[in-house]
C-alpha cells in the first residue's frame, strides 16, 4: 500500500504500548507516526524512554528510535499527527474514559486496550471474529460525542480469549452452563519475573476484578444491537475461577459446559475446525488463517509450545471430552499479549480499515 495510515500509540511506553510498537513495524497498512506517554516521558526519543525497560524480544525498531514522545494529555497535538490511535494506558478509569473521549472528539478513531469504556453502551467491544457487527452502534456513539469521524472501539480482556472463541463456534448447541477456570501470564499484569519475583515457583489464587470481567465481558461480546446499544445477553451462565501462574506469556483456561441441546464430539470439533470470521473472509493482515486449531494430543495445549501459532493470533483447543456433570469438557489457550492485547487491537483496526471506519484524515 502506498500511502499507509498514520497511526498513534497513546501509552506506547508500557508493556501493551511496546508490542504495538513491535507489531506495527513493516505493517502493511499501518505507520506509526506518533507515539504518547505520561508528561515524564514527553520530549525524550522513543529510544530514550525505553532505554532499561524495553522488553520485547525483538530490538526497537529503527523506524520509531527517534520519533519524540508527546505529552498524552495533549490531546489536540497528538490527533493532529495522526489518522486513528491506539490507547493502552495505566490510568484511573474514569481519566482513561475522558481521555479516550477527548481524542474521538477530535475527530480521531481510537481502538483501546483499556477496561474503561468496555461497558459504555455505545461502545462496542470486539473480538473481530465472533461480533463485527456490533460495529453498527458507532454511527449512534458519534452522534453522542458530536464527530463525525471520531469514535472508540474496546477490545476485552485477554482471558476471554482463551475460551469465548471455542464457545462461540458452538452457539448453534445452545451452550447454557459454563465452568472456567483461567491460568493467567504474568506478562497480564504487565510483569516480568524479575519485577515479580514472588511468582517464580508460585501459584497465585487471585486476579482482582478478573472473574468478573470473565464471567461478564462474553455476554455483551454476545449481546445484540437494539438502538444504537449493546445488549448483553443472558445466557450462559458462566462462573469463574482466576489463577496467576509462572509463566511468561499465554493464558490456558479450562472449561465444563452444557448444552440445551448436546452435541456430539464430532459435531463439536467439525464446529471448530469450520469456524470462519469476517477476518478471514476479509483476509485481514493479522488474521490467523485457521481461527480455532485443535490438538489430538492429550497433553496439548501447551502454554510454551502453542501460544505462538498463527503467530500468536490463532486460538488452541485440546482434550475434549464428556463429562460426568457436565456435557463435556476441554482446554484451551491463547496468547495474552498478541491476540488478547495488542496483536487483537491491531486486527480490529484493520477490521475497522477495511469496512471504512477508519481514513485518512
Ligand atoms: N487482566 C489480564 C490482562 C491480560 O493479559 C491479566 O491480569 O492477566
């Protein structure tokens, strides 16, 4: 493409805000032509604000090294370089609400990382494959915060990731009762072992706020479109366990589910292996080729040895089987910060790119 987008990372010194930054470099529609922070990090290169907290496996790209970090409370300067944002900041929720705000009124798309608008009803929350069409409810949100061009779009939070998908292939059986239990990164509290060093050889019982957002944040990815709001809906019924385990990145979720009307195993896997989204059909840049990939394997998924595949885009699925109290039962896995972060708001901007929310400004 030859005149790529202009897009800002707003947070693009934390954890999330450096995988944008790895995840943009060479992208085939997007540039990274700003990068924002806290006012401490305002004025230096993106080089020199990350110098002894880079933590990508990849070195910075040569291509953002000397951009100068603005001020993210800028609003006004920050939009004008750019055609949409990314918002990954650590913030309160209610300064992260009147933060995104201020940017789509100035006419700026943003796609957020952030908790804070998840539940705005205007708002849709999106994982690009299961609910593009909630995309129906920005006409209304701009004509809330008067613009035209601006508006926000939500990404959930990663765990969902990790079982939502494999649920959502199967909605034609009626899922009606789900049990989660969720094995979370620690790169999910944006941390590495070094900074944590309470989780080498530790299980953590407790995620705040975590089993709240895994039970809820499905039922509106779920939820239908009723005048220019998102709906939640009301089933299934899902209750959730939250753990913090020593791994490094991937979130591996195991599930007991029941059906209204039970499928068989064959049913359930020919479902997943089937599933196609508008991603797919679209041929976004990041999307994985093959959505749900299932292992015969008993002892896959793996966190370390699957959480790359489609690079880190693709959801795993493994060990399904019956169950004794419920219908059946399986694992699953994705990659917390590719396709439950950063990797996950990239490919809803591109959704977005391609269905002509997002232009040149
Ligand atoms: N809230 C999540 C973030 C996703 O990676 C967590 O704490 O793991």
């Amino acid at each position: 493409m030859a005149n790529k987008l202009k897009a800002g990372i707003v947070g693009g010194t934390g954890m999330v805000g450096q995988r944008f930054v790895q995840l943009l470099d060479n992208h085939p529609w997007f540039e990274v032509t700003a990068i924002a922070a806290s006012s401490s990090s305002a004025g230096k290169t993106y080089e020199e604000a990350v110098r002894n907290r880079w933590k990508m496996s990849t070195p910075i790209p040569e291509q953002v090294k000397n951009i100068v970090v603005q001020d993210a409370s800028k609003v006004e300067e920050v939009a004008a370089g750019v055609d949409f944002i990314f918002c990954a900041v650590d913030m309160k929720k209610e300064e992260i609400k009147a933060l995104e705000e201020a940017y789509a009124k100035t006419g700026t798309p943003v796609v957020s990382n952030n908790s804070a608008h998840r539940w705005t009803p205007d708002v849709p929350m999106i994982i690009p494959e299961i609910n593009h069409a909630h995309l129906d409810v920005i006409a209304a949100q701009r004509k809330r915060l008067g613009t035209s061009t601006g508006f926000i779009v939500a990404k959930p939070n990663c765990s969902i990731q990790s079982y939502v998908p494999q649920l959502h292939a199967l909605q034609a059986f009626k899922p009606t009762k789900v049990v989660v239990s969720t094995y979370q990164a620690i790169s999910g509290a944006g941390k590495s072992f070094a900074e944590w060093p309470e989780m080498v050889d530790n299980v953590i019982p407790y995620i705040g706020g975590e089993e709240e957002k895994s039970e809820q944040e499905p039922l509106r990815i779920w939820g239908r479109v009723e005048n220019g709001e998102i709906v939640k809906a009301d089933s299934p019924l899902i209750t959730a366990h939250c753990i913090r385990v020593p791994v490094t990145d991937g979130h591996l979720a195991t599930v007991l589910v029941s059906f209204e009307r039970k499928p068989s195993k064959e049913q359930i896997l020919e479902a997943w292996r089937a599933y196609r989204g508008r991603p797919q059909e679209l041929g976004l840049p990041s999307a994985p080729k093959q959505f749900i990939t299932y292992f015969e394997e008993n002892d896959r998924p793996q966190t370390k040895l699957d959480r790359d595949l489609e690079g880190g885009m693709g959801i795993s699925a493994g060990r399904l089987r019956e169950d004794t109290l419920f219908d059946y039962k399986f694992v699953g896995l994705s990659h917390n910060t590719l396709r439950g972060a950063a990797g996950g708001a990239v490919l809803i901007a591109e959704l977005l790119k391609a269905e002509g929310y997002i232009q040149p400004k």
